[in-house]
C-alpha cells in the first residue's frame, strides 16, 4: 500500500514544528471502547515524525471519544499537576 498524502491545511499544521506536509500511515477506527463509528486518518509529519490525527479533532470531538472510566483511579486517589 503507497502512502497518501493529504492535502496541505494550515488549520491543521503539526503542533510539534508547524509544517503541514505528512504522509497518511493507516486508518483507525475506535475499537476499544466504540464511542463512535468514525473512521480516523493516522499521519506522520514529514519534517518532525510526529504521529497525530488529520484533520486535528476540536477538544468538544475528542472529549466525546473519552468515556468516563477511560482513567483507572480508586476512589479518594488525586490527580496533582
């Protein structure tokens, strides 16, 4: 299988260096807890190598692929910064 190549998109620049050339590495789909159906593009930039979704999904889509058990926490634990 040749990897495609997606359309330049400043919208969706890499966040580690800014280009917005990546090759497309495979498609995914949320297999493990099936919050959704949709199919997701996997890219690589080809300056950094930074492994990332195209197109970027805003924080209101990717909150929605996050159920509330995603995290293993017994009760009383804290997350500190």
């Amino acid at each position: 299988m040749t990897p495609t190549h997606p359309t330049p998109d400043p919208a969706n620049a890499c966040l580690a260096c800014g280009s917005t050339d990546c090759r497309t590495l495979f498609h995914a789909t949320d297999r493990l807890y099936a919050t959704t159906s949709k199919s997701f593009l996997v890219v690589e930039c080809s300056r950094c190598r930074l492994i990332r979704l195209y197109p970027k999904p805003s924080p209101e889509e990717l909150s929605t692929y996050y159920p509330t058990n995603y995290w293993h926490a017994n009760p009383g634990d804290q997350i500190t910064a």
